[in-house]
C-alpha cells in the first residue's frame, strides 16, 4: 500500500533532509568532541560511522531521485539497513548504560585505534559490543536522556523515515 503526504514533501525533500539530519549528527558529535571535550567511546564512534552510512544513503537516493517504486524501496533498505544497524549499536550502548554499577563493564582503557591495530575485526566488535567503563558513563544529559539515547531515537526516526518516503505516492 502507497500512501500520501500530508505535508507535501517529495521523496527528494525528505531523503536531503534526512541526509542534512545525519551529517548535523556527525557535526553535533565532533563539536561535543573538540568543544565540550569528552571523548567518545568505541561505541559511540561505531554510532558516527552508521550515521555517516545511512547520511551517504540518503543523499545519493535523494540526489538520484529514482521515479520507480523498485528505486524507492532500494534505497530505503539501504538506508534503513544503515540506520537499523545505527539504532542496534545504540541501543547496546543504551543497555550498557543502564546496567546496575556493579555488573558495568570495567575500563579496559584500550582505545578503537590501538585495537584496530592490534587485533582482527571480529575480535574488535566482540570487544566493543561488550562494552567498557568508557561506555557505561554519561556525561552528557539532555532533558532526561543520555546521548546514546537520543541516538537511538534518531536512528529509529531514520528507519520510519526510510520505510515511509519509499511509500509515498506524491513524488
């Protein structure tokens, strides 16, 4: 089923902003980085990474602007896949962060780069998604929520997005 836009917006309209909303995400993180000075954790950099994906995603389908539904639906499973894996890593974050203090993973002061260096990929992700001291903090809160948070419901957003410009009738 198709269905219409209430507010008028071409599938091109709402793909560049949905690309213009990732890279404000990306910008928001750099500036939290280099102005605020806290330092992100492996998770929130796999978190970046994602919202580069699904940014990069969005632009090419909104820039092409594909008239077929195969087109539309194309781009949004990669977009959407993009913004799924971005709501996952989140959300692994957000649960890491709500762990009680006593089953939080300890620091284990190993920084993405030397890992990267240092080990195969896989054993890479198996460490970051276990998570570390650096993840379970939160320094940063906006009306109640910590930043992994608000990256989960972007990432969510993302996918509704996604799944509902590929099912609009007005171009």
């Amino acid at each position: 089923p198709r269905i219409m836009d209430p507010f008028g917006w071409s599938y091109r309209a709402l793909y560049l902003f949905a690309a213009a909303f990732c890279f404000s995400a990306i910008g928001y993180a750099l500036y939290v980085q280099y102005h605020m000075l806290m330092m992100p954790c492996p998770l929130c950099i796999f978190q970046r990474v994602a919202f580069g994906a699904a940014g990069v995603f969005f632009l090419i389908g909104g820039l092409h602007g594909p008239k077929t539904v195969a087109g539309r639906w194309f781009y949004a499973l990669l977009a959407g896949m993009a913004s799924l894996v971005g709501a996952l890593i989140a959300g692994r974050h957000v649960a890491i962060q709500l762990m009680p203090a006593d089953q939080a993973p300890l620091c284990n002061s190993l920084g993405l780069d030397y890992m990267l260096d240092a080990m195969p990929l896989t054993e890479v992700l198996a460490t970051v998604f276990k998570g570390s001291g650096e993840c379970a903090k939160i320094d940063w809160v906006f009306l109640g929520l910590s930043m992994p948070m608000w990256t989960l419901a972007m990432f969510v957003f993302l996918v509704a997005l996604a799944v509902y410009s590929a099912l609009k009738t007005n171009r």
